[in-house]
C-alpha cells in the first residue's frame, strides 16, 4: 500500500458513526456518567494526538462494525414490504452480472450507483451506531447510574436519528435497485438498435 487516502465516505461511513460508539465506551469503560458538559470538558482538555487516537477509533469501530450493520439492515430492509423492493433480492451481489455490465457500458450510471452503494453504506452504519449508542447508553445509566432527563433526551434524539438514517438506507437501496434495472434495460435496447 503507497499511502493511505482518506475519502469523504470515510469520514460520514465510518468515523463519524464510529464515535457514538466511542463516546459510549468512553463512559463504560471510565465507569462515568454521562453528561454534555462532562464531554465538553474532556473535549477542551484533548490534545492533537488524543483527538488524533479517537479519530482513528473511531474510524476503526466505524468500520470494523459495518459487516454487522449490514446483516441488521437486511433483516429490517423487509420491513419495508414488497412495493419498495419491487421484488428485487436484498444483496446488491446476487446482481453482480448486472452491475458489472453497467460498470463496462454504463461508466456514468455505474458512478452514480456506487454512491448510492457509498451513502447507503453510511445510513444504515449510522443506523446502527445511533441504535447501540442509545440502548448501552440507558442500560449503562440504569445499571450504575440514574437515568436523567439528560439521557433520556440523549436516547430519544439518538433513537430518532437512528430512524430517519434508517430510512434513508432503504430509499438508497432502491434507488440503487431502480437505477440498475433502468440502466439494464437503457443498455438492452442500445444493444437492440446496433
């Protein structure tokens, strides 16, 4: 590997779903309260490499925990019923064939298919970062802790988020489905005029 680059997807897909779950063991693991201004004082104590070290936790936890928002995300994406996935297969992988044609015959589609895939990705890893971060947080309150009205909105607002970034998860996962049966069929009666 020549050089690390870090992209744009890097920083919404993994680090910044990482960091709930960092702040989250933070508190676990210091045996802490949670608290706003107890963050914000820890935030002004950091230094360039403990912001550098939670950075790349971060990143780490972000991306390490994909795989697993992934196999959540499959489970919910049904949820959604038959209308929005149009009878399509939940992986995008059982569509490899299709995908690969797209990417030969179709570069600019192909483009915008793989940031559908990209902010797909991101949505349903903040989904889950959001859903974990909120539930350990309660639960980790309630065991040791009292639950505050702090928490509780922290919880909520977490809880809501989780939800929407849900939902946008599944508007990308048909988009993306869409875009690629459009660009199969756009790519079939090309080939059919030739």
């Amino acid at each position: 590997m020549d050089s690390i680059k870090l992209s744009i997807f890097d920083l919404f897909g993994a680090i910044i779903p990482g960091l709930p779950i960092v702040i989250l063991l933070s508190r676990i693991i210091a045996h802490e309260q949670f608290s706003f201004n107890g963050l914000f004082i820890e935030m002004q104590g950091m230094n360039l490499v403990s912001i550098f070290l939670v950075v790349i936790i971060s990143y780490l936890s972000g991306f390490s925990m994909q795989y697993l928002s992934y196999e959540v995300f499959k489970k919910l994406v049904k949820l959604w019923g038959k209308k929005r996935m149009k009878g399509f297969p939940v992986s995008f992988g059982k569509r490899g064939k299709e995908i690969s044609l797209i990417r030969e015959a179709a570069v600019e589609n192909s483009k915008v298919l793989n940031t559908f895939f990209a902010y797909r990705t991101m949505c349903y890893n903040a989904f889950f970062s959001l859903t974990v971060f909120a539930l350990g947080l309660l639960i980790h309150q309630s065991l040791y802790f009292s639950v505050t009205h702090e928490i509780i909105f922290v919880c909520i607002f977490a809880l809501i988020f989780s939800i929407l970034f849900l939902r946008r998860a599944v508007s990308f996962h048909e988009w993306g489905h869409g875009l690629i049966s459009d660009s199969i069929e756009a790519i079939n009666k090309l080939k059919n005029r030739s």
